[in-house]
C-alpha cells in the first residue's frame, strides 16, 4: 500500500512538520492529541495494544513453524489517512478466504516490508522470531474460523512516519501447521540373555508416537533356534513372553503403528546362556553279597541339549576290594563282596559345566547261608556215622548255628547227636535209608538245607 504525500492547496504556504504553531491553546492540542494517540493505538476492535512501535508483545511466533497461506487467501488493504495531530497513517486490512478449505485460526498478519525507514507498526501483536511486527487476526474470526469465500473482520493499522512520506505495507498472511501425521518409533527393549527353561518377558514400552497417537503393538520371531518350538504368547501386548526351549538366538521383532501409520521394524536379540546340567545316579538299590550291580546315570539331563560325560566315584563297606569296572559309562558295574552300604556318586559335564553331585546307594541284604554236609561212607548197620557241617558257609560272614535232625528208616530208633554243634553222630541200628539235615541259621533265621540219604547195607 502506497499513500500519496499529502498535497498542499492552492496559496497556501508549505506544510510545517510536527512540532507546528498553533493559534488554539497548547493545553488543548496536547490533550486531543494525547486522547487520538489512545484512540488509534487500540488494537483491532477495539482491543487493548499489546505494545507499540517495534518493541517485542508477550505473544512471539516463529513463521518457520507456520502454514504460509499464499494462494489460498488474499489481503486487502484500505486506504491509509495521514493523521497530522499523530503523525501516523490510518488503515485497515482485510483477510478473505480464496480457498475451498476452512481456515482454523490462530491466523496472523504478517508484516513483510514497510517504508519508509524508520516506519512503525503502532499497537502490533508481536514481533516473530525472524524479527517481523505482526498482528493476530483470530478475534476477528467468526467463531475462530475462516470459512471458503468469506473474510474476516477488518484489522485497523497504525503506522507511525517519522517524516511525511509515501508509505508502502506489504502484509502475508499465515495459520497453523498442517498436522501430518508422523510414523511411530519401534523400540523392542535391550538384547536380553535367558536360560534354557526360562520363560522370558519382553518389553515394548519405550515405543513412541510423535503425534502422541496411541499404540499398536505386532511382535513376531523372526529367528529361533533349529528344533525350536518357541511361540510368542500375547504378540499384541506392549509385554509378550515366549518360552525358551533352545539353545541359540531368538531374534523378536516389534513394528508399532498408531492406527495410521507403521513403524520402521525394531529387534531385540535373546541369546541363551549354558544351564548347568543335572545328574541321576538312578534309584537307590538293595543286593546280596556275590551281587553284580548295575548302575544307571541315563536318567541325567540337559536343558541346553548338549552331549554329556559321566564320572562315577564308589565308597565301598570297609574291607571291601569293591571298584566299578567303568567310571567313565553311563551304566557302570560293580561286584558286591562285603556287607554294608556302598555309595556311588555320579557328575555329568556338558561340555562347559559339572553338575552338582547325585548319589545311590547299595544296601546289602542278609544272604542265606549255604549248608554243607561231610560223613563217613560206607556205612553198615551197627556202625556210628560221623557228620561234620564244618563246611559251610555265610556269604555275609555272619557266624553261623546248626541245627541237625535225623529222619531214619521205618522201625529204627537211631537219633542224632549232639543236634546243635557243628559235628553230630548217629548209630545205623536197621537197614534202610538215614535222611540227615542240616540247617545253617544265620541272625535273620534263613535258612537252606541239604540232605544227605545214608545207605546202610545188610
């Protein structure tokens, strides 16, 4: 906008810049003048300036931020009246909508140049970031928006001149950035570590939406290890969880999206770590003297899978010779030579770890004895027959007790005696067939026994 130099009337002498004779009272001219300057300063309609000259307002706004509305509004300025009492230009300007789109405000008015040097915009909004006077327009908006075809309010400007010359205004108008939705940001939490057996969490809360838009979560895994069986449970919560039945890397990813938009992919590696492996010496066993035992270690595991070694140690009874004829096996065995209590105890290796020890124990039983008969041969009617059980024998080494009983030929009268040492006799009185038996009683009172027919001869 351009305002002309005011022009001088005909005779008439040239105009006297401010200050200027006057033949009215000084008093008077000060106070209209001071009551135009309130007046013309007010911002538009009459609302209150929030500064003047190009001192900064409360109110600051940075145009980089800005929607330019070039192209889709226009501004119309009004003619500008020089005011000689102020020594400033009076206009207004008007904003009309040329778009198809309503306009939501804060809307402003820009200014983008303005002569002559020295020229100031009177009760300006603000100045922005960029250091241009500017004026907010959104009062002047029916119900805060510029509806296609219509235009605003008209904002009154006060530009004050230092001297009177033409001056030009050029304003652009600007509103608020047009919101573009902003894809989300994945964060699928740090790589973890985790056993073999361990059921692991994840975390997807330090994903974020620039927009402040709320999340959706998709987990998948996108690599696991060979064999694994591994399934996410709750792939669409901020916190799944999935099983860790492997050995190796499990790589999760997570895409996040706010109802519009996805994000860019984000992964998080669990890698495991070697579980210490668990032995089974198997179950605890019973056996008799003379026994050959079998260990069995095939119950100890592995949760990593790997191949496992075995070392067995033995604690035999004392005095025995006892030692397993492979500590490296799996099954090893073992001869029982002694009664009591051996202990074997087995640690596996998966190659990296020991086990913690596992024990069995063998507990011997109380064997029988074995009866054992030694007598004259041949015999004849009349003769005493001389026994002797000297001969046998406990494979515990319990002491043993005898205990002989004689069953002789019908008729006969012949008896045994003594009946508990470990020698007895008996006189052959008839002909016939003598049935000697011998019972070995050990503490636990069992017992084996042996005949011995007696053939007399006649």
């Amino acid at each position: 906008m351009t305002s002309p130099k005011p022009a001088a009337g005909p005779n008439r002498k040239p105009e006297r810049r401010w200050p200027f004779r006057s033949r009215r009272p000084l008093w008077l001219l000060v106070i209209v003048a001071a009551l135009l300057a309130a007046m013309l300063g007010l911002a538009p309609h009459g609302e209150r300036p929030t500064g003047t000259g190009t001192a900064l307002a409360a109110e600051g706004i940075d145009t980089a931020t800005l929607r330019r509305l070039d192209g889709l509004t226009r501004v119309t300025l009004s003619s500008f009246r020089y005011n000689r009492v102020t020594g400033s230009f009076l206009g207004s300007a008007t904003l009309t909508n040329t778009s198809g789109e309503t306009l939501t405000g804060p809307l402003y008015l820009v200014v983008e140049s303005l002569t002559p040097a020295g020229a100031t915009i009177v009760g300006a909004t603000g100045i922005t970031a960029a250091g241009q006077p500017y004026v907010n327009i959104t009062s002047l908006l029916t119900g805060g928006t510029l509806a296609p075809g219509r235009a605003a309010k008209p904002a009154n400007f006060t530009i004050a001149v230092p001297t009177v010359a033409p001056v030009d205004l050029r304003l652009r108008a600007y509103g608020p950035p047009v919101q573009i939705n902003r894809p989300p940001q994945a964060n699928a939490g740090p790589d973890q570590t985790a056993y073999v057996g361990q059921t692991l969490t994840l975390d997807g809360s330090r994903s974020v939406d620039p927009d402040g838009d709320s999340l959706r979560f998709s987990w998948s895994l996108s690599s696991k290890p060979s064999g694994s069986s591994a399934q996410l449970t709750g792939p669409a919560l901020v916190n799944p969880s999935f099983p860790v039945d492997r050995l190796g890397d499990y790589i999760v990813r997570l895409i996040v999206n706010d109802g519009s938009l996805d994000s860019a992919p984000d992964t998080v590696t669990v890698s495991t770590l070697n579980s210490r492996p668990t032995a089974n010496a198997g179950a605890n066993q019973t056996a008799r003297v003379g026994d050959l035992i079998a260990l069995d270690g095939s119950g100890s595991t592995d949760v990593d899978r790997q191949t496992l070694t075995y070392h067995w140690t033995l604690a035999a009874p004392a005095g025995s010779t006892a030692a397993l004829d492979n500590d490296r096996s799996v099954a090893p065995h073992l001869q029982i030579d002694r009664r009591g209590t051996y202990t074997a105890t087995l640690i596996v290796n998966d190659g990296f770890l020991d086990s913690a020890p596992a024990s069995v124990a063998i507990d011997t039983e109380n064997s029988a004895p074995r009866a054992c008969i030694a007598a004259d041969r041949p015999v004849f009617v009349g003769d005493t027959v001389h026994l002797d059980g000297s001969c046998s024998t406990d494979p515990d080494g319990d002491p043993l007790t005898y205990a002989w009983s004689l069953t002789p030929p019908t008729g006969s009268t012949a008896s045994i005696h003594p009946t508990t040492t470990v020698a007895a006799d008996f006189d052959l009185d008839l002909p016939g067939t003598y049935v000697v038996q011998l019972s070995d009683d050990a503490k636990t009172n069992k017992t084996s026994y042996e005949n011995d027919p007696v053939g007399s001869m006649t």
